[in-house]
C-alpha cells in the first residue's frame, strides 16, 4: 500500500486571499465596535470573527491540514477554547471572579 504524502502549496494566491480575510474581517470588527458600542448581542459576533480569523490563519498560513492529527486537534481545540472562554467570561465575568477569588 502506497500512501503519498502531501505536500504544502508554494501557490501565493490562497494566501493573499487568505490575508485579504483577515484584514477584512479586521475592519468588520472594528467597524461592529464603532457602530455598536456597548450593545449586548455584540460578543456572539465578535467571537465568531475570532474564531473564522484563528482557522484562517491555521489552515493557511500554519498549513493544519498538514500536520499529525494529534497538534491538528490540538490546535482546533485551542482555536475553539479562544471564542468560548471569550463568551464566558464576558456572561459571567463578575460570577467567575468571585469564584476565583483568592
């Protein structure tokens, strides 16, 4: 049994788009936090864009798909740890610290 072995793309294109992304989905946040200060249902928002930022950059740019599927996890479990601990601590920051509280 023959297995091939991927090899990372030397193609700038899925880069660049990638890159043009990030720096779009940069200036969608920043726009959402100018325009919608302090609104409530913002955080949901927020935290998908930093999980879509957090896959572009390990898909693309650290080549996951290429990777050993043990740091390929990992990796996506941090990429999702991010967004949810961002949600908790925002919903139940005063809870959690009260509760950290040394």
């Amino acid at each position: 049994m023959k297995t091939e072995r991927i090899q990372p793309s030397v193609r700038m294109a899925p880069l660049i788009a990638a890159w043009i992304g990030l720096v779009t989905l940069t200036l969608v946040s920043l726009a959402l936090g100018e325009w919608f200060r302090g609104l409530p249902g913002l955080l949901f928002p927020v935290a998908a864009i930093i999980w879509l930022k957090a896959w572009l950059v390990a898909h693309y740019f650290l080549e996951m798909p290429l990777t050993r599927t043990f740091i390929r996890r990992l990796v996506w479990v941090f990429i999702a740890f991010s967004p949810i601990a961002l949600v908790i601590t925002d919903l139940f920051g005063r809870q959690l610290a009260k509760w950290l509280q040394v």
